[in-house]
C-alpha cells in the first residue's frame, strides 16, 4: 500500500496596487503585477498598438 502524501500549504500572495496606467486599486495576483486587467482589456494595449505611458502621479514623485 502507498504511504499518504503529506498536504503541503500553498502560500497565495494578494496584493492591493494601484495600476500604473489608470491610477484605481486593484487586486494583483502577483508581485510583479503593476497594470490591471482593466487596462490590460483594452484593444490598444492587446495589439500593442499604442505606447503606454505611467500614471502622471508616479511622475511627479520622481
């Protein structure tokens, strides 16, 4: 007979960003995560048709 497997915890990680594109909150599912699905949705930015500029906010703490 197979020994049970233990169950290992998986550590999910939620982050609350605010998108670099549009500025609003939204949930990442990863740290590496910066622009929301929203934006990400757009017709422009699934042809790469236009170039994507930060949220002037970002710009001005620079």
């Amino acid at each position: 007979m197979a020994k049970p497997r233990k169950k290992i915890a998986v550590h999910e990680e939620i982050f609350i960003r605010e998108c670099l594109k549009c500025g609003r909150e939204f949930r990442a599912d990863g740290r590496f995560i910066r622009v929301c699905n929203r934006c990400k949705g757009t017709e422009d930015w699934r042809n790469l048709r236009i170039y994507y500029e930060l949220n002037p906010s970002y710009r001005e703490s620079w």
